[in-house]
C-alpha cells in the first residue's frame, strides 16, 4: 500500500475534520465535491460555468491548502487542531501539509473521510447530529495531545496496572493501549476534556480504576456527544462507520460468527543451505530470473476465516530484523477481503500463545515449543550472517544499488527472509497448516480468541468507531 498510517497522515484527519465542522455538513459536501470529482481540467467556483471556461481555479492539493488556509491556521492558532507525534513532539502544520502534498491517496481518502463524518454523525446516536451545523461548539480535533490521547493514555494504564492486580498470575488485560481502543483521533468537546482529566486524578489518588468504571464514563460521553474515539483506514471509493463495543450481545453474535473458513492457503517452503561462522550460502535461496534472484520459497501463512458474513484472513509473519539486527517477533495480522485496511494485529509470541491456549492449551504449547527451537536457529543463522556473511555491509549501504539496480537494502532483506523461513517459519507454518486443515470446534474456538483480541473487541475493550471503505 502506498500510503502508510503515520502522526502526519491522522495528524491530516484531524485537519480536514476541522474545517469540514467550521463548513457544516452542506457547505463541507458542496465544496468538497470538486476535490472529490478529481476533475483535471481547470474550473470555476462556479458549478455553473461553462465547461471551457479556463479561468478558474484547478482543484488539487496545492489549491486545497491556498483555499482553506485562513480557516487551517485558525484551527492551530486557538489550538483546535492538536497534533503530536512520536513521544509527544508537537509536529507543525507545514510539515504535516507536506505529507499530504506527497501522498495523494491520503489527500482524496481525508476528504472523503471528513465529509461523511459531518454528515453521518447522527448515525452513531442522535446526539451527534447536532455536529452537522456549522461550527457547532468548541469541539476539538487531537491526535496524541495531553489534554485528551495521554489522558485516555494513562487512565488505560492506572486500569491495565489495577486489572494486574486481580489476576492470579499478575497479567494485564492488554499488551498495548490500541486493543483496549485503536482510537487514532478524538473529536473531544472541553466538557470532556475537563471531565477525564479530573478522572484521572481521582482514580490516581485512589489507586485502582477497574476498565468497567472507565468504558462506562467514555460511553456516557459519546452518548452525550462530547467525546468521539475514531479509529481511522484508508478509504478509496466508499467510506462507512462502524461501532464497536457498543452492543455487548452483539459483539458476542459477531464472535459466535467468526470462524476457521477452511484449510490455510497453500504455501511454499522456504528453501536454500548455509553454514554459520563464516556464514556461507551452500545452497541458493533463489533461482535467478531476467537477472534477478527470485525466491524459491516464503516464510508467511494464511489462515481464512469468516466474521460476520465477511471473508477475511489472519496472516502469521515473523518479523527478522530491526536496525540491521535480528529480531524475534512475531505478528498475526487481520485483514479482510472486502477492505483494504488492517483489522488489527498481536505482535507478541508471549501474548500470541496466551490467547492461542485460552481455547487449546496443548496445541499453544506444541506450536510454540517448534517457535522457540526454531528462533534460536534463526538468531545463530542470522547473526553469523550479519557478522560474517557480508550482511552488515549490505544493510550499511541502504539505498545504494548493485550493478543490476537492486537497492543493497533489499539484498540483506532478501537473505534474512530466507534465514528466516528456513530455520522458523518453515516449522512452524507446518504445525499451523496440520492443525487447520480440517476446522472444527477447537480450530473455532482459536480464531474467535486471536480475533477478539486483535480486533479490540475484548470484554475489557472501550467503545470506538471505525471509519473505513
């Protein structure tokens, strides 16, 4: 995909959120239907006009920022607009136009998203109708502000610490805050704003918050329309939202519906040899074709499932190397044929194997003594490669190219994909392939927990709403 999620990118959202609230839903729908259009001769603000007409204005990205300048540096200048990136470094209006200058989808997806926002609020309760006028209230538009993401931040940890505590083996109900609640931006009025930091106070005074307590004043808030979690996808063509967690028996229907489809995808191993210190290649990974190498294998797996009447897929990835090291996570991914977003992911083998055992614990035990053997391989395997193998040198020289215009990054990548497949992912797929080969109730049971999970939609989970195609 050529658009990733990134502060920018949600950062832009929370941009054209704005100035759709200031528009209203008419205005916002009349003038953004132009940009929509992607019309490539150039127009008039006048709809009207001739189509010859060549006077006017052409509505791309660069005229998108002239025309709503005034009413964007607003939006920064009484801080309506709050953007803050990775550990909370505020990131500038210009550099976030910037990103979106460069990344087209994203400009057309924002645009989308934020009309039917504006116009399809009351979807979520009625409440939220009133939204669609113009310039509504003092509604603010966050993405990883103090004032309201580090609040729910840290009102997510003091439950997540407190639900520890009630657990015989001294777990926490999440890994992370995104499957409590993906939440990528928050519409937040100053009533709500006021309210959760006074919670947090409180309840850290106190010294516990149970997730209960916390789910049911967020909900109170969005049922009030002073607080709006939005979990945030790409969209292309059509955009919808979707509420989760807000209906428990529905969540559990939808649960009771999520299932193995079949038998996984069909897959090839990885293939190739090699001796460790000096790591040497004995034999290849790859077949050369048109003077590229071209893997003879690979190292993910595919396990169909249905939810809801919608086809999807979990996908299992180790992920090899960070920084030119190697790595040892592994992430199970959920995506669905109907969208072109992820539906969420686990990216631990501890907390991969917790959720795996909920429903089959000597299975969870079996997959995961083949993962252990197996990634111990891979980090002698990888590292001798690195060290001796010539492959720090080819990750030092990044983006340069060889001699048939193959960026030396991807060479190293190529090879410790290999390494990865061969010493890991090749047994592990094999004990994945074997146990889903013909689902029935336990094969169930496993996906229903791995998808609970991923998908946010835990008994612990928060309410959010999901704007997707």
């Amino acid at each position: 995909m050529a658009v990733v999620f990134t502060s920018h990118a949600e950062g832009a959202q929370a941009i054209f959120c704005y100035i759709a609230d200031i528009l209203g839903a008419t205005e916002t729908t009349k003038q953004f239907r132009p940009y929509l259009l992607q019309q490539k001769a150039r127009v008039t603000y006048d709809m009207q006009a001739e189509p010859g007409n060549l006077l006017g204005p052409t509505y791309d990205v660069e005229f998108f920022f002239k025309q709503y300048k005034q009413i964007i540096d607003k939006g920064f200048k009484e801080k309506r607009i709050k953007v803050r990136g990775a550990k909370g470094k505020t990131l500038t209006k210009q550099s976030i136009i910037k990103y979106v200058k460069s990344n087209k989808q994203w400009f057309i997806s924002s645009l989308r998203i934020a009309e039917y926002i504006l116009s399809n609020t009351s979807k979520i309760n009625n409440q939220f109708a009133k939204i669609e006028n113009i310039d509504w209230q003092d509604l603010y538009y966050v993405r990883g502000d103090k004032a309201v993401m580090d609040t729910m931040a840290k009102l997510f940890k003091l439950a997540n610490q407190t639900f520890a505590k009630a657990d015989a083996s001294n777990r926490k109900a999440f890994g992370d805050v995104n499957k409590w609640s993906p939440a990528d931006m928050y519409f937040a009025s100053q009533l709500s704003k006021t309210f959760f930091k006074k919670l947090l106070k409180d309840y850290t005074k106190s010294g516990g918050l149970d997730f209960s307590v916390l789910n049911d004043h967020i909900a109170d808030k969005i049922d009030s329309a002073d607080l709006l979690p939005l979990s945030l996808k790409l969209v292309s063509d059509t955009v919808k939202l979707e509420k989760i967690n807000f209906d428990r028996v529905a969540e559990d229907k939808l649960l009771s519906k999520t299932k193995a489809a079949n038998k996984p995808a069909d897959y090839k191993l990885g293939q190739g040899a090699y001796t460790i210190n000096p790591f040497i290649w004995t034999t290849d990974w790859f077949d050369m074709k048109n003077g590229k190498r071209k893997s003879k294998g690979g190292r993910d797996i595919y396990i169909p499932i249905i939810s809801g009447g919608l086809k999807g897929r979990l996908q299992f990835r180790h992920l090899p190397t960070s920084g030119g090291k190697s790595t040892t996570g592994l992430v199970a991914s959920l995506s669905y044929d109907s969208s072109s977003a992820l539906g969420g992911k686990v990216g631990s083998p501890v907390l991969l194997k917790r959720l795996i055992a909920a429903a089959d614990e000597p299975f969870a035990n079996e997959l995961f003594k083949i993962w252990d053997e197996g990634i111990k391989l891979y980090v002698k395997a990888a590292d001798s490669y690195i060290k001796t193998g010539g492959g720090a040198a080819l990750y030092k020289r990044g983006d340069e190219r060889d001699s048939t215009g193959v960026r030396y990054r991807t060479l190293f990548d190529d090879d410790i994909g290999a390494i990865s497949a061969i010493t890991v992912m090749n047994p592990f797929r094999k004990k994945l392939a074997t146990y889903f080969k013909d689902p029935k109730t336990k094969q169930h049971n496993v996906i229903q927990q791995i998808f609970r999970y991923v998908a946010s939609r835990s008994l612990e989970s928060s309410r959010f709403v999901i704007v997707k195609d």
